[in-house]
C-alpha cells in the first residue's frame, strides 16, 4: 500500500510540473458558483427554491417561480489567506480582489392565450454572467531541507533520460547548476543543506455568460434549460529559490528558478433542469449539467533561472524560449438534486447534493495526452457536494445562514483538497428594490509537491497548505 500511494503521489507530482496536465484538469472542472449575495449567504443550496439570478449557472428551471422580471448586480470583495508549513518550518500570505460575481437579468411574461391554456402560467428569459472560479491567490512556502535538492532532480532525471531542448535540465545546465563529468551529471549540493522558498501568485477568473430559459406550468411544475459559454482567463508566476545559508559549499551561493504560465479559453454547456411543487410547502428539484467542451484552450509558458556563485564559475541569468500549446479539455458531466421545505411566509430550508465524477475529464488529442488522461484515472475520484440554507423573513428583512461540504476530488488518498464553506447574510426586500449582504468563508488543506526527489529518498518535497477565503458580497436588485 505504501509503494502504490508514493507511485500515485510522484505521478500526479511529475505531471503537475509540466503544462497541460492533470492539475490543469480538476482546476477548470472544480467550479465553485458565486452568485448572488442571497444564494452565497445561503450556502449555494437554490437548486429548489428558485426566483433567484444564481440558479441560471445550477438549475435553470428556478427561473420559472419569477412572476416579474428584475435586474441584479454582484459586486464582492475577497481576501484569500495561506499557511504553509514546509521541512518544520511555517510561512503565511494573503491577497485581496475586488470583482463581480453575477450581473444580469430576467425577463418575465404571463404565458400568451393564457386563459385559453390555463396549464401554462409564465414564461422567463434570463442572461447575463456568473462567476463560477476565482483564481486570486498568493501562497509561499519556506524551509531548510538536508535531504536533497531540486537541482538532484535534475541531474537524477538528466542520468537516465538525458537532456531535452528547452528542458528544465537544460536551463540548469546553462546556468551551471548541474555539470557533466566522465559522462554523469552532479549538482554543487547533492544531499540538500540548502534554504527552499517558493512563493506563487495566481490571478484570473472564470466566468460562464448564460442565456436561460422556463417556464410555469400551473405553479406546481417548471422546467428549465441554460445554455452557458465559460470563459477563463488563468495567470501563475512563481518563484523558487534555493540558498547555502551555511557556506557548505565553497562555490554554490544561490540560485532562482521563475515561471510563468497563462491559460486562457472559451468554452460551451448545457444545462437542464426541473422543479416539482407537490404541495405548497415543498419543492423538489433536478438538474443536470452537460460536460463543458472547451475547444480552444491555449497554454503560454516562460522560465528564466538565475544562478550566484561565490568563486571561480560565472554567475548566469538564462530564459527558455517562450512555449505555447493549443489542446482541448472536457470537463466531467454534473447531477443536482435538490429539496427545500417552505415555513409559511416566514422562512424556509433548502438542500442541494451534486454528484461529479473527475475522472471523466479528457485532455486531447487523445494521443498526445495518454499519460495525462491515465494520471486523471489514478488521481482523481467522485465528488459529493453538499449544500444546506435557511432564511427566515421579519417584514421587509431577512436573515440567512448556510454551509456546504465539497468532500475530497481525489483518489486513493493521494492528497486531501476537501472544501467546507460557512455563510450568513442579511437582506432589506421592498416592491421594486432589494439590497442583499452576505459573508462567506471557505477553508481547505492540500499538500503541494515542489518537485520530484530522487528515487534513493524516501523523504518528499511536500508542504502541507491550509487556505482561507473570506468573501464579502453585495447584491443590488432593481424589480420592473
């Protein structure tokens, strides 16, 4: 069992180094619905209640309880925090943004020959953008490892596979950090003994444009269908250091490693969905989310090393030529399920499950992406989602609570990545004019794998991250 987890670990670890990888996959399938302050203070769980901007990217068939049509938009601000903890060593950082999470509107018309067809009640149209991913973050990782080095990596990889163009290990050879002799390649600091920092900043969003559809057919059924265009726009740079703070070496002083990577892509979707009213005071729902083909991903790659020495061999500063690739990605296929119990005119409580299966998600050409696509079989898992709500209305003000589960994407134990969410919010409803807040706070853990150790250590380069997103959120509503 040991042996099968440290394979799946050094796979997804080797894949995650290069772009269009596994990582690349479950980050642009994991998508994480904003919305409207209401829906967000409610813990995203709308799949049954309905009558709310947020449902157009969830279950669709919840525009169908509008009766009059509204425009709504959704600014909020976040601070996302880190903290790592790397070889006994802790580091922390943090990073703000301001964007908007939905704006759009509905437009809502009682259903033509009404009274000739008294079944069909109304008829909604809705567009407008969601964000569905927030990519701002900054995270740094810091400690004194003297087990190894990235740059045995290198040379470890470079022994038994040689030097590639525009490898990593070329790089590092130009700027020499690793160097040949009688035929094998050697690094200054072999066995560690060096302080690691690793700092990553990533930027960009991504956002789902909808143009929606539903209708009402005597207040007690309504269906639903969206058709959603995602884009995204992702941007990391990070920066690795290594220094020999203890002068083990009598030439090596330090070295940095930058790289940066931008992704970027259109994309498209459908999504169905239905909403059963048996009795008034419950509402059952269904939705289903087709896979989101995105057929124009683009991937923009740069690495530049710097090396320092304190004698004899020249210091160098090295770039890679500027790589780009175009491929394609299909994201896995969705299920909801939802259910929400109405209290009177005073308040409800809601519940939403999503099912996901990542190991559906295709990177093509097929043929150039085999291992990618066998890395996402033995990564990656099912994914259960859990979302709970309530508010309760006092005269024209609401109160409202949530909380959502996103369990673990991954397989075999290989990493952790579960999500949990807290939220609560407060309203003020009149007839042409709502004002929604909400805060919401998002914790999960992952181990992050710097870089590949070398097949003699039994020790990994892995720090263990814990991240917080606190996100303050702010609906306007205008009703006509």
């Amino acid at each position: 069992m040991k042996n099968t987890f440290l394979t799946l670990a050094l796979t997804t670890l080797i894949l995650s180094v290069f772009a269009q990888n596994a990582t690349d996959a479950l980050r642009y399938s994991s998508v994480n619905y904003f919305g409207t302050a209401r829906s967000m203070a409610m813990g995203g769980a709308f799949g049954a209640v309905g009558a709310d901007f947020s449902v157009l990217s969830t279950n669709p068939a919840g525009l169908g309880l509008y009766k009059t049509s509204e425009f709504t938009v959704t600014p909020f601000i976040s601070l996302a925090e880190t903290k790592s903890g790397y070889f006994g060593s802790a580091a922390s950082d943090d990073k703000y943004n301001f964007a908007f999470s939905s704006v759009g509107g509905v437009l809502a018309a009682e259903y033509p020959n009404r009274l000739e067809t008294p079944g069909w009640r109304n008829v909604q149209f809705g567009f407008g953008i969601n964000r569905l991913l927030d990519f701002n973050n900054r995270t740094l990782m810091e400690g004194f490892n003297d087990q190894h080095s990235l740059l045995t990596s290198y040379t470890d990889y470079a022994n038994s596979y040689g030097i590639g163009r525009n490898s990593p290990e070329e790089l590092a050879e130009k700027a020499n950090l690793i160097f040949r002799e009688n035929g094998i390649y050697y690094s200054d600091m072999p066995d560690g003994g060096v302080l690691q920092r690793k700092s990553i900043s990533t930027e960009g969003s991504m956002n789902e444009v909808v143009l929606s559809a539903a209708a009402n057919y005597s207040d007690r059924f309504y269906v639903g269908v969206t058709f959603g265009f995602p884009y995204f726009n992702y941007y990391e740079e990070s920066v690795y250091t290594e220094s020999d703070i203890e002068n083990r070496n009598e030439y090596f002083r330090s070295f940095t490693l930058r790289q940066q990577l931008e992704t970027s892509s259109t994309g498209f979707n459908l999504k169905a969905g239905m909403i059963a009213r048996p009795v008034e005071w419950i509402r059952l729902g269904i939705a289903y989310h087709s896979p989101t083909f995105f057929t124009n991903m683009t991937d923009v790659w740069s690495s530049q090393i710097s090396s320092y020495f304190d004698k004899e061999i020249e210091d160098k500063n090295v770039s890679s030529p500027l790589g780009e690739y175009n491929y394609e990605l299909t994201t896995p296929m969705k299920f909801l399920g939802s259910v929400a119990l109405m209290i009177g005119n005073f308040g409800m409580l809601s519940a939403d499950y999503q099912f996901v299966d990542y190991r559906d998600a295709k990177l093509r050409p097929t043929g150039d992406f085999y291992d990618v696509n066998a890395a996402i079989q033995n990564s990656y898992s099912t994914q259960n989602i859990f979302r709970v709500g309530t508010e309760w209305r006092f005269g024209p003000f609401s109160a409202r609570a949530g909380y959502s589960l996103y369990e673990s994407p991954f397989g075999n134990n290989i990493n952790d990545g579960e999500r949990t969410s807290y939220s609560f919010g407060l309203g003020y409803r009149e007839n042409n004019f709502f004002m929604d807040f909400a805060f919401v706070q998002t914790q999960s853990s992952e181990k992050y794998y710097l870089y590949n150790p070398p097949v003699y250590s039994s020790t990994l380069a892995v720090s263990n991250v814990d991240y917080k997103w606190n996100n303050l959120v702010m609906t306007l509503g205008f009703k006509f």
